[in-house]
C-alpha cells in the first residue's frame, strides 16, 4: 500500500513539475516592484512596470515615440525539438482606435540572433520590433482583420506587415474588451505540428514547418500612435521545453479563426455536438412503443396459440411491467442527471459571472489605488517642495537678521568708539580750561571787590548826603 502511495505521490510531483513554467519565463510580475527586478530581461522604449503588468501607450521616453520591448537575454535553446510559449495580454483600446490599425500593434517574437541583430542598418520600425529579421513576427492588430498575424522572414529584406503577406492569421476581436487574451504557441518536431491557439481555441496548425537546430531570441514589443489612448498590457509570458496539456488539447475551433497559406493546414470548423436530448429517444417513448406493439400481438394472436395463451400472457404482461419500471426509474434518473447538469451548468455560469464581476471590481480597486497612490504622490511632492520653500525662507529671515545684527553691532561699536573721542576730548578741554579759571578767580577777587565795596561806600555817602540836604532844607 506503501509503494502505491509514492509512485502516486511522484507522479503528483512529475504532472506539478511539468505544469509550472520553465526558467525563461517572466516572473510573476505581481512579486516584483519595477523594471529592475527583471534581470534576465531587456526593456526598450516607453515600456513601464504598474501593478502586475507591462504598459506600453503613446508617451515619449527619451528618443522612443510611442515605442516599447521587452527581449530576454536567454535564448530558446530547444527550439528544433519540442516548446510551448505563452503569453497573456490586454487592451484598452475602443472602435475608435481603428483610426490607427496600421500603426498600433503588439508584437512577439522568435528569430535568429545572429542573422537578425547583427544585420547592417539594423532599425526598430516595425511595431517597436526589427524590421529585417530572421524568424516568425506573431503580430496583434486591426490592420485587415482584427487578430494575430502570422509573418515569416529570412532576413534578406523587410518583413511585410500586411495581412496579405502573412502565412496564416486567427481573426478575433480585442478592442472594446476588458478580458485578457492568451495567445499559445507550440512546436513538436516529433508531432510534427506548428500550433497557434487563442483562449485555448485552436485557430491555426500545420506540419510543413519544421524549425532548425539553432537557437532563438523571443521577446515583445508594441507600438501606439501619437494621438491613440489605447494602452497595450502584457500580464504574462511563460514558455516550457515540452509540450503543455492545453497546447495538446485542442478545447475548441476559435469562432472566427482561419489560417490560410501554402504552409498552412487549414482547419474546417465542425457543426457543434448536439445534447443527449437532441440525439437520442426517450426511453419511455420506447416502453410505450414496446407495449402497443404487445398490445397489437394480444389482440391478434396466431390460431394455433390461442389455447396456450392464457398460460404465457400473465408471464409476459409481468415480465413487461418490470422492465417499463426499469426503465421508468432509468428515464427518471436520466432526467435527473439531465437537470442536475443543466443546474451545474447554471451554477458554472453564474459563477464565471461572478467571476468576471470580481474582476471588474478589482480592476477598478487597483486603478482607484493606483489613481491614490499618484494623488498621494504627488501631494507628497508638493509637500516637500512647500517645505524646501518655507525651509528657504526661513534661512533667508535668519540671514538678513544675522546681517542686522552685525550692522548694528558695528553701529554700536562704532558709537563706543564716537563716546570715547568726546569722553578724551572733553577730558582735555576740561584740562585746558582749569588755569584760564584760576586767572578770573584771582582778578574777581582783586577787582571785583574792591569795586563792590567802593561802590557800597559810595551808597552810603550819597545817603548821607540826601540825608543832609533834606535836613538842612528843614532847617
């Protein structure tokens, strides 16, 4: 029992092992923060990182117009025995960006590096992409049809981009579409086969391409116009060195999809099954079937059974009643199992609905966020650049005091020294002018005096005399 359950569990392992994508895959571009992290990988142009995805729109970065690439710096080194690749994208472009179907294009790629990097006059016209190359261009693009062309080239001239000149297409429709599409592409030298499929739907298949030993370069890369709002999202590229389970199994016939060419086998779309309803008798319109025709052979019997009737009728008519509830019961779980399916069948769909509105509600949280985050960011950088201007003026203010303070400290200075030559000055004067009042000290005291006491004298004669006179007039 032991043994049972390890072979169980290795082969667990194997069939998880070989549904997990190889080392040349993109990471989960929900684990990582920007650009940087993807080391094995080269980006060109106006590619940017946003939140689990790859954008590529009309702004200008640097030289690059519109133009993005992303190219892995591994090569595809099994690429003549047997590789599935993958890749998941989405666009937001409506009918009015048909104006630009010949411009707007996301494109993959799987060509040689050295016959296509190293051609002289080596440009990037062709959707962001070579326009000389040796390889397979798988572009996405409303020019023609709307869907993915398939173009071949040896490097020896430009590849065309015209939907006459491809080798095989899938038509579908992505604009007007929140819904990411997957685009698979598979090669099996053993198989023999080229494969295209889109949502799991085979839109294109042939045996006449067969690749070489050599190895191969494959990246993405997208191109918008000037004046187009679409925006091209790559949310995933994941390649294996074997065969997936999806790229052997074909779900289905994609509705719209043709492939066409010399090289192409060309797929016939099939009328879709029909239900068990549709294609198969009821089973109690059998029974009653069954029993007219008993009924019939009752009521005629052949003459010479007529005696040995009554012995076999019961048997028969008991017999009959038996397998009519067998197969009433065998109707009736039938029908049961019919309703149930067509229950699940509901359920799945509801819940595919509800899904899908998930989905929709996410999308919009992540764009609210992300709207939040650059609203945040960029009221952050207003905040730091108010702060930087406050933070200026305020060094501004204590500067000019500072520079004020010093004139006034010069001032100051300059008035002590002012204070000290009137202090000295007047010192000396003070000095200066002692011995001139020492001289009027001594001539008050000799003249004045004297004066003052002749003159009090001479006040008193005068009174004496008045005093005389009137008292000789009396007399």
């Amino acid at each position: 029992m032991k043994w049972i359950i390890s072979l169980f569990l290795i082969h667990l392992g194997l069939c998880i092992s070989k549904s997990q994508p190889g080392p040349l895959s993109l990471p989960n571009l929900l684990d990582i923060k920007g650009l940087s992290e993807l080391k094995a990988w080269q980006t060109f142009g106006n590619i940017r990182y946003d939140v689990g995805r790859l954008l590529i729109d009309s702004s200008t970065v640097g030289k690059s117009q519109g133009q993005g690439a992303i190219w892995s710096r591994n090569d595809l080194t099994n690429a003549d025995s047997e590789w599935t690749i993958e890749y998941i994208f989405r666009t937001s472009g409506t009918a009015r960006d048909l104006t630009y179907s010949d411009v707007n294009g996301l494109s993959l790629w799987l060509v040689d590096p050295v016959h296509t990097f190293q051609l002289p006059r080596l440009s990037y016209d062709n959707f962001g992409g070579p326009s000389s190359y040796d390889g397979f261009q798988f572009l996405i693009s409303n020019e023609g049809r709307p869907g993915v062309k398939i173009f071949n080239n040896d490097g020896s001239k430009p590849g065309s981009t015209k939907s006459k000149d491809a080798i095989g297409d899938c038509q579908f429709h992505f604009l007007d579409s929140s819904v990411p599409f997957t685009i698979r592409i598979s090669y099996s030298k053993a198989k023999s086969w080229f494969k295209v499929q889109v949502d799991n739907n085979l839109c294109f298949k042939t045996n006449k391409i067969e690749f070489p030993k050599t190895k191969f370069k494959f990246g993405m890369t997208g191109k918008v116009a000037q004046g187009s709002s679409e925006v091209y999202e790559i949310l995933g590229l994941r390649v294996w060195d074997h065969l997936t389970e999806d790229a052997i199994d074909d779900h289905g016939l994609l509705n719209d999809g043709d492939s066409k060419g010399d090289t192409a086998t060309i797929v016939v779309k099939k009328p879709e099954p029909s239900g068990p309803a549709q294609v198969r008798q009821s089973l109690m319109e059998k029974a009653r079937q069954h029993r007219e025709e008993m009924k019939k052979q009752g009521h005629n019997p052949p003459a010479h059974q007529q005696q040995q009737q009554p012995q076999h009728i019961p048997t028969a008519s008991g017999d009959m009643r038996e397998i009519n509830s067998k197969l009433d019961q065998l109707e009736s779980l039938v029908k049961h199992l019919q309703s149930s399916i067509n229950k699940q069948e509901t359920q799945i769909h509801d819940a595919k609905q509800n899904s899908m509105l998930q989905k929709h509600a996410i999308d919009d949280i992540t764009k609210s966020v992300t709207d939040l985050k650059s609203v945040i960011a960029e009221q952050y950088s207003q905040l730091l650049q108010a702060v930087a201007q406050l933070n200026q003026k305020v060094i501004g203010e204590v500067r000019e005091q500072h520079y004020g303070m010093e004139e006034l400290s010069k001032k100051v200075d300059l008035l002590m020294a002012n204070h000290k030559e009137v202090a000295y000055q007047y010192e000396r004067e003070t000095q200066s002018v002692k011995p001139s009042a020492g001289f009027m000290d001594v001539m008050i005291s000799w003249i004045l005096v004297p004066l003052v006491i002749i003159l009090l004298l001479l006040l008193v004669f005068v009174y004496r005399l008045r005093h005389d006179i009137k008292h000789s007039k009396l007399l």
